[in-house]
C-alpha cells in the first residue's frame, strides 16, 4: 500500500482540472521538451547565421573569386569556396532538422509517451484516479501538438526568411522542390511531425511496449513519408515542355519525361530513344517532359497538408477508439 501511495502522488494535479494534466504531463516529459527546446533552438541559430554573417560572407568570396560582375555562383561559378560550403551547411541542416522532426516525434510517442506508461502500469494508475482514459490520451495529443505548431511554424517562418533573403547566392546549388528544403519552406514540416506524433500514438497503443513501439512507429512514419514524397509530384496539374534535340531541361520538380512519336503517342521511358523494343516501328519526333513549377509551390503544399492532416486526424480517431475498446470506458 505504501509503495502505490507513493506511485499515486504525482497523478494528484489531474484532479484540479486540465491545467494540472498540462502540467503533469510537462513535468513527466520534461526531457523531450527540452530536447524539442534544444532543436529549435540549435536549428534557428543556424539559420540566423546563414541568413547574417554566413551569407555576408559567401558573398565576400564569390567577389573575391570574381564570380561575374553581380556575383551569382550559379551564372559563373563552377566552385564553392569554404564561406560558401558553411553557408550551404549551416542552411541545410537548418532544414534538415525539420525534415527529421517527424520520425524523431513518431518514435518518442511510440516509445516514451504510449508504450512505457502502458508497459510499466502508470497509464492504468492514472485511470483509476481522477483521470479518464480519454482526457489522458486527450492531454498526451494536445500538449504536444501544442508545442510542435508554435515551434515548427516559427521557425519555417525563418528558414523562409532566409530562403528569400539570398535567392542568388543559392540558387544553382539547393532547387526549391528538394527535400528537406522543400518541407521546411512550408507548411509540411509541421504537418508531417503531428502526423508523427498521431502514429507514434496510435502505434503504442498497439504495441504497448516501450521499444517495440517505437521501432515500429518510427518504421510506419518512414513508409508514409516514403509514400506522400512518391505521390507529391503528381497531386497538382503539372506543365508540358518538349524538345526536338534533348530533354528540355524543364526547371521544376520533374513528374514524367519521355518521347513523343509521330502519331502523338507519348512513351513514358527516358532511355526509350536507345530501347530497340520502345522504338521499333516508331517514328520519334520530339522529348518531353511534365514537370511542377515553382509557381506550384503553395498548391502542392497545401493539397500534401491536408492528405497529411487528414491521415492524422484518422490515426487519432483510431486510437481513441482503440483505447475505448481496451478500457471500456464511455468518457
């Protein structure tokens, strides 16, 4: 009896309400959320430095290299000194931070938010005080997501600051539609790290143990990025070019490319022209390509958030019916 008094001390604030669930659930996790606190931060201080010194001093190189006479690398330059490379460095792993934000969330929420509290009992503990199953899983989903809105849009504000501040010094080098610069750019990275954290909940649920759940979050949230990154070029109407010499070189994130025959009919197969059995019989008249614009930005973006918000959203009311079935609770 003493050793579950004891265990039962810290549940007592959930009974004054949700504040003290919040803050329960902020002394309980303290370490995430300073590790969540140390990324943005560590992440942010990048970017401010590329976007100051970093860039002011990549530009001081370019000149002195004589890279032209308005010091664009990409118009004149074939090599990047050392300013420039921790330039480029401090900006990508500035966004890749971000791009790596999801798959570190899934597998916390799996591991530690879900599958430790299930396996060790203290999920169970909590049920039977003042807490109910749904207002525990409730708190578990929002404080989190909470954290994760306010900090991955703040700073994809920045990386977009940054991005926009020195179009000409990068250009050439980082293409908007790469990833992760493409989900730091926008409203993906956010929405990609809340579906995270909706599989790593549903999937402790599941598991119900600490490190298989986290294994197996981790592993669910990389096929679903695998997956929506294989389907992104083609969720927005793309645009043709075509060339009767070559590919066309189209500027944007490719869709398709491949020949266009005398009879119009398209053959999607880059090494079509060198495939005796593509072009046998065939009159090859032209190359194509379909590919995105960078005009297309924000409709890929948007229509990709909703698919994924929608995929959280199904994942949360997956696991507040699996918890409701598990427990038989009503509320």
């Amino acid at each position: 009896m003493t050793a579950v008094t004891a265990t039962a001390a810290p549940v007592a604030p959930t009974s004054r309400g949700p504040h003290g669930l919040t803050w329960l659930m902020l002394r309980l996790h303290r370490s995430a959320l300073w590790f969540w606190l140390m990324l943005l931060a560590v992440a942010a201080g990048l970017l401010l430095w590329a976007y100051g010194p970093g860039a002011d001093a990549a530009w001081d190189e370019f000149r002195r290299m004589e890279c032209g006479p308005t010091g664009t690398p990409s118009l004149s330059c074939d090599y990047a000194g050392p300013a420039y490379q921790n330039y480029d460095l401090a900006l990508g792993l500035g966004a890749g931070l971000l791009y790596l934000a999801p798959l570190l969330t899934a597998a916390w929420a799996g591991g530690a938010l879900i599958g430790r509290e299930l396996e060790n009992g203290t999920a169970r503990l909590a049920w039977t005080q003042s807490v109910s199953p749904a207002r525990w899983l409730a708190a578990k989903l929002a404080v989190p997501a909470a954290l994760i809105a306010t900090g991955g849009l703040a700073l994809t504000a920045l990386h977009r600051l940054v991005w926009a501040s020195d179009g000409e010094l990068r250009e050439g080098w980082r293409e908007w539609h790469h990833d992760p610069s493409y989900l730091a750019n926008g409203t993906l990275a956010t929405a990609h790290t809340l579906l995270g954290l909706a599989v790593g909940v549903l999937t402790g649920l599941l598991v119900r143990r600490a490190l298989p759940a986290l294994a197996a979050a981790l592993a669910a949230q990389l096929v679903l990025l695998w997956a929506l990154t294989s389907i992104r070029p083609r969720l927005w109407p793309s645009e043709t070019v075509t060339n009767t010499e070559g590919y066309p070189g189209a500027d944007g994130m490719i869709v398709e490319e491949g020949v266009v025959t005398a009879t119009g009919e398209r053959i999607p197969d880059p090494v079509c022209l060198e495939d005796i059995r593509c072009s046998a019989g065939r009159k090859i008249v032209a190359l194509y390509q379909d590919y995105q614009p960078a005009g297309h930005f924000w409709p890929l973006q948007l229509v990709e958030t909703g698919i994924v918000l929608a995929l959280g959203a199904l994942a949360v009311l997956a696991a507040f019916r699996l918890l409701r079935h598990r427990t038989g609770a009503t509320g």
